[in-house]
C-alpha cells in the first residue's frame, strides 16, 4: 500500500470550500470558481466536498450547489440550518449527505453545536425529511452525552463533532476538552453512531483530533483555503490529508 492510498479506509477528509466563495463574492466576481475547487480537491485526496448553504447566503449559494452535485466523483456533505427553505432545497438536490448545523445570521462562524435535546422535534422531523428521500444525516453536536443521546434517538445514523472550542483553548483547557471529544467518540460509537468532527481545525491542531481511533471523518475548510494561499490549493489539500493519514497510522507526516 502506498502511504496516502493504504488499503481499507484510514480517515476521512472533506474538504470545505465555502471560503473559496467567499473570496469570490469579495469582488463579485466569477473567480476562484467553488466547482473547481471542489474538482481539484477531489484530484488532490479529498474523500468528500462540504459547502454550507446559509440563509443570508454570504459565501455558497444556490447556484453553486447545484452545479457542484451531478459533477462530484466523491460525495458531497451539504451544511444546512434545520429550515424548511433549506430541507426542501436539500430534498430537490439531494447530496449524499446533509450536515444539520445551528445557525445565526450574527455569527461569523458556526459557534457551537445544534441543540437537538431542546429542539428535539424540528430536528426529528428534519431527519424523516430527508431520509425519506434518500439522504443520509448527520447532526453538527457539540461532545455532550446527552446530545448524542438524542441524536440517535431520532434516528440520525451520523455526528459531528464541534471541535472548535479545543481549537480556539490551549493549555490544560485544551487537553480537558480534547478528553471531553474522545469521551463523546466513545460515547456515539457505542450507541452505533458514526463519529465524525470538525471546526477550527488546522495544520497544527488536527493531529490530537485525527489520532482518535473511532473518528471517522474530519471537515476542515478555512485552514486549507488559508494555507492555499501560499502553496497552492492541491498542495494545501494534500498536505492537510497527509497529516490526518499519517497520524492515525502513528507515523510522522
């Protein structure tokens, strides 16, 4: 096996290009393109493409959603507030999977996980939504037991974990957080959930998180765009799944 294609799946990377479009609507212009970045991200190792379609539609829009899905060799991870404007257009599209989030328009980005224990009902009816057109969930949760409690109450099959307040702490507070993370793992693995995590990720916080054993898949996008900016957007993506590989398989990327 050759180290960024061993056999049997690793850890997952989707790569989030809503920056991209962000960059892009800056100037209003028709450049960077989010269809060829999503493209080249799947050339360089992506293994899925995460777009976040917000309601103020300040980076993705429709448009972009819409030409990105038929032409995705991977699968595309489409972020949606629980709305009924963004379920039906979800519905029409239909990714392969659809990332349920909290949302403000207030907020620079997402601050914290979906409350799915206080709004439990909207959420359910969200997932039957879906499901019944074939998509499949997953829920943007903050590493808390009774989150993930009621996430797989309600018949979500996947999570998310919000890592960004191990992202944004160091010190002790950071590693008392990475513990709560892996005990959250743990916990949605037992009840037969797939783990995923993501936000606030980057180049040099990801190895703690990617080094969870049960962790599926990571989201990162802001990091990657970043980074872009020097080395290039192939390099930047490929660099990124490097570290994440190398680190589940113990190695030094």
């Amino acid at each position: 096996m050759s180290f960024l294609q061993p056999s049997g799946p690793v850890i997952d990377l989707g790569v989030n290009i809503d920056h991209v479009a962000t960059l892009r609507n800056a100037r209003g212009t028709a450049y960077p393109d989010p269809v060829r970045a999503a493209l080249l991200a799947e050339q360089a190792g992506a293994d899925a493409i995460t777009l976040h379609l917000r309601e103020d539609r300040r980076h993705i829009k429709d448009a972009d959603v819409i030409a990105i899905a038929p032409q995705l060799l991977t699968r595309m991870n489409l972020e949606a507030a629980v709305t009924q404007e963004m379920l039906d257009f979800a519905c029409r599209i239909k990714p392969a999977d659809v990332c349920l989030v909290p949302e403000k328009r207030t907020e620079v980005t997402t601050e914290g996980g979906l409350d799915v224990v206080r709004y439990f009902k909207e959420v359910q009816a969200a997932v039957k939504q879906l499901q019944g057109e074939g998509i499949r969930v997953s829920l943007f949760i903050d590493a808390d037991e009774q989150q993930i409690a009621a996430a797989a109450e309600l018949g979500a099959p996947v999570i998310e974990l919000h890592t960004g307040r191990y992202a944004d702490t160091a010190g002790a507070e950071q590693l008392a957080e990475l513990e709560r993370i892996k005990a959250g793992v743990l916990f949605g693995v037992g009840l037969g959930l797939k783990v995923n995590a993501g936000h606030g990720l980057h180049y040099t916080n990801v190895q703690a998180i990617a080094a969870i054993p049960d962790i599926t898949e990571l989201n990162i996008g802001h990091a990657i765009v970043a980074h872009a900016v020097f080395v290039g957007w192939e390099n930047a993506v490929r660099e990124m799944k490097a570290i994440m590989v190398a680190t589940r398989l113990g190695r030094k990327a």
